[in-house]
C-alpha cells in the first residue's frame, strides 16, 4: 500500500447487524475488517424513531480498502446494512495518507 493511497470505510450499524455486512465487504473485495461495539448518543435516543425507542448500543466496522476496491465494498456495506433506510446506521469513507502493516 505504499504507492497508492488506501481508503477507511468506517460504518455503524444496530449492534448484531455487523457480521452479515462485514462478510458482504469481504465478499466485495475487501481483506478484513475490524468490529467493536459502542454506544449511541444523540436526539433520536430521547424521542425514538418513527415512535419506537431507539437501542444505543451499536457495532463499528472500520474496513481498509486499496483504491480498486473502494467502491465495490462501500456499495456492497450500503446495500446490506439498508444504509438508506432511515435509522439503520451510516457509513463515511477516509481517505489514507499513510498506513503500515497491511499486504500490498
């Protein structure tokens, strides 16, 4: 990954969302990922969404891609974490000035 600049795919989902869009990434392209668990904050967790109350607890999948596999993981993580559906989760993309200790 020295000569190109390699890109994070991070996405939060609802906790035990995580491993079907992680095998959708690795079935993208993508060579592994990284999940932890966290704990949401914010308006949606006072008043619910659509009336039902919105659980906190979340899962976090951060995916480092190479440039040619970029878009197909993150198409492939929106797709199957329903990205566009109203309180599923979101995904952002980082772009990579530098890394260490993945295969080229």
């Amino acid at each position: 990954m020295s000569e190109e600049k390699p890109s994070l795919i991070t996405c939060v989902v609802q906790r035990g969302e995580a491993d079907k869009v992680v095998d959708a990434a690795l079935d993208a392209g993508a060579e592994g990922a990284t999940i932890y668990f966290g704990r949401g904050r914010g308006v949606r967790e006072r008043m619910g969404f659509l009336g039902r109350f919105v659980k906190p607890e979340k899962e976090v999948i951060l995916i480092i891609t190479r440039q040619d596999q970029t878009d197909a993981v993150f198409e492939a993580v929106q797709q199957t974490a329903r990205l566009t559906e109203q309180g599923t989760g979101f995904a952002f993309l980082h772009k990579i000035d530098r890394a260490i200790g993945f295969l080229p």
